[in-house]
C-alpha cells in the first residue's frame, strides 16, 4: 500500500500551506452554513475541497508553487501577529513588554525587577521603565 501512494504521488504537487487553509476553510463554512441553515450554498465548502484535491495531485508544479506563495506573502505576516499574541500571553505573568520609542520594536523584560534601564537591540535607544 505504501509503494502504491509513493507511485501515485510521484511527479505530483502533493500538500501545502495553501492545502491546508483550504481545507480549514471549507470545514469553518460548512459549520458557518450549517448553522445558519444556507442550504443554497452547502456545495461551497465542497468546491474549496475539491480545489484543494486537484492543486494536490496537479503536475504543474510550477504554477502550484507560485500560487502558495503568493498565499504565503499575504499569510505570514497574520500568522507571525498571532504567534507573538500567544508568545506575550503566555508570559504575560513573567515578562512586561514595552515598545522602543526609537524603533517601535516591542521589547520583552523580566517582571519585578524595579525600574530597569532597557536598551533596544535594534537601534541602541536606551530608556527607562518599571518593570
């Protein structure tokens, strides 16, 4: 069985971050139509999956490669965002974080240490805060 899936997928696109979303995507909507009792629009979520399988087993790989990076240039940005949303609260009870007046770049400080003189590792500004 295993030799039959490494044959059949040879020469083929396979999955990828654009796969993935896609498939979140479809199961959000169906729930989202399933709620709301849109019958009408049932075959959608449907549509997103059978996209998902053709950009799979395509051997135009090329043009599936360029298409998840074009998805990729808008996602990372948002992913990143909610990376550092969990990374800050999960440590919210740890660290303080403050924004470098300089730079803008937010700057992570061990809580309970009084007043700290922080200095920005991009551009050098130093300042003073309590942590």
């Amino acid at each position: 069985m295993r030799n039959f899936l490494i044959n059949l997928m040879r020469g083929r696109y396979g999955p990828d971050n654009l796969g993935t979303a896609l498939i979140f995507i479809s199961l959000i909507l169906s729930l989202i139509l399933r709620v709301l009792g849109l019958g009408m629009l049932a075959a959608l979520p449907y549509a997103l999956l059978a996209l998902m399988i053709f950009r799979m087993f395509s051997r135009n790989i090329t043009a599936r490669r360029r298409e998840n990076d074009r998805f990729l240039r808008y996602y990372a940005p948002i992913r990143t965002k909610i990376k550092n949303r969990v990374a800050r609260l999960r440590d919210r009870k740890t660290h303080k974080f403050f924004t470098c007046p300089g730079c803008r770049k937010t700057l992570r400080v061990p809580r309970g240490r009084g007043a700290l003189q922080i200095t920005c590792p991009r551009c050098g500004e130093r300042f003073v805060r309590k942590t």
